[in-house]
C-alpha cells in the first residue's frame, strides 16, 4: 500500500485520488458552465427561436456522467481522506484546511442534494431557483479547494 504521511508529518494523496479530484471537477466546471452559457444566450440573435440550443443536451449527459464520478471521489476521499485530515488539522497552522474541508463537505452534499432536485423534482417555477443555487454552489466549491490546498510555509515547517 502506497505510503501516504510525508516526513513533515503531513498527509499525501494518492495521486490517483488528487488527480481524479481534479480532472471530474474540471468536467463539472466546463459543463455546468457550458449549460449556462449556451441556456441563457438570451438576447443573442441566434436564441430567437427560443429552442434550446442542441449542445445543451449533451452538455448535461457528460455533467450527469462526471456527477457520478463526483460522488464516487467523494467517497474515496471520505474513507482515505477526511479522518486523517481532520487529525492532522487539529494543529493551529492547518487550521483554515479544517475550515474549509468541512466546508468542501458541506457544499458537496449541497450539490448532491440539489443536482438529485433537478433530475427528479424541481417543478418549473422552482427550476431556475435551484439552478442557480447549485451552480454558486459548484463555484464555491472550487474556490473553497483553492483554498484548502496545503500552504507552502505550513507545508515545509
Ligand atoms: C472535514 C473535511 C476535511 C479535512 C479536515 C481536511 C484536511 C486536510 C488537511 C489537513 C490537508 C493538508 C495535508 C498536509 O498539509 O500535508 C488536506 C489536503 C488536501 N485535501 Fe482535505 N480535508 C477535508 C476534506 C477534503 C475534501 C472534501 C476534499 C476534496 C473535495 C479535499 C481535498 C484535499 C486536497 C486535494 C488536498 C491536497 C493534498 C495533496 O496535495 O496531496 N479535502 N486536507
Ligand atoms: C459533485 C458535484 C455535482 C453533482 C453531483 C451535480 C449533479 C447535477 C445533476 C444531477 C444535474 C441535473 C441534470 C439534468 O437535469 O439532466 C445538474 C445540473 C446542473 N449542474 Fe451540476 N452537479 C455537480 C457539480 C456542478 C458544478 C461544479 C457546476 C458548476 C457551475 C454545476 C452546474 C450545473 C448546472 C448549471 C446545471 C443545470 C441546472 C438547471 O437545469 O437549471 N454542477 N447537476
């Protein structure tokens, strides 16, 4: 089994685990972005029929696809990860990492929840409400990552 505590006493991922975390949450960004634009291309000349623009479609299956990659990442993560982290984070400089895995944590099961919504629920009028929700959520996410990831003075010290 790879090794995964380093010798400042900190804690590695596997790389497959980091690199997978990356390249879905890549995927959702570009699609759930992509889906935006192309939905309310409003005012655009092209958007005059108000037909929904073909892409559309296939935006949303590779979403639906790398959604399900997100869930099975956050797994991993869940078993590989977070009881180390949270170890490890009990020190005072790791603790904006605490911060903002439990953040991760929380806006994962917010996107979950509300992706779930869209599929099977939302009702028309809620539709749009719910989008939106779970789209400052995808972003929130990426930047709370952004933040998370490991500082280099704490990682040397
Ligand atoms: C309660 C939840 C969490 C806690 C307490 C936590 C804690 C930590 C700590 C302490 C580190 C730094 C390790 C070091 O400096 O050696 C770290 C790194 C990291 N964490 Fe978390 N984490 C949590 C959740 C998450 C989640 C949900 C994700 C992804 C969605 C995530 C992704 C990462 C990544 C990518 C790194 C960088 C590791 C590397 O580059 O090898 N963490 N975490
Ligand atoms: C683990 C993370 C995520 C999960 C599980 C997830 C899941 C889903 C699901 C199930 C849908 C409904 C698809 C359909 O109606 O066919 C959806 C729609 C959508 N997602 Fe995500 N998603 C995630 C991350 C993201 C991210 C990072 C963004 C970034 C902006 C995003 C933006 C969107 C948008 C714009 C829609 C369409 C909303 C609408 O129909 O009004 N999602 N997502």
């Amino acid at each position: 089994m790879m090794r995964t505590v380093t010798a400042h006493g900190g804690h590695r991922l596997a790389p497959w685990h980091r690199q997978g975390v990356l390249l879905v949450g890549v995927v959702l960004l570009l699609t759930g972005l992509g889906w935006l634009a192309l939905h309310y291309r409003a005012g655009l000349a092209a958007a005059a029929d108000d037909l929904p623009h073909p892409l559309e479609a296939w935006a949303l299956r590779l979403h639906g696809l790398a959604a399900y990659g997100g869930l099975f990442m956050f797994g991993v993560l869940a078993a590989a990860h977070l009881p180390q982290g949270w170890r490890l984070s009990r020190r005072p400089r790791r603790a904006h990492q605490r911060a903002s895995g439990v953040m991760l944590s929380g806006l994962a099961a917010l996107l979950a929840a509300s992706g779930y919504g869209l599929y099977y629920f939302a009702p028309e009028w809620f539709r749009p409400t719910l989008g939106w929700t779970h789209a400052a959520a995808g972003l929130a996410m990426a930047a709370a990552l952004a933040w998370h990831h490991p500082r280099r003075s704490a990682a040397r010290r």
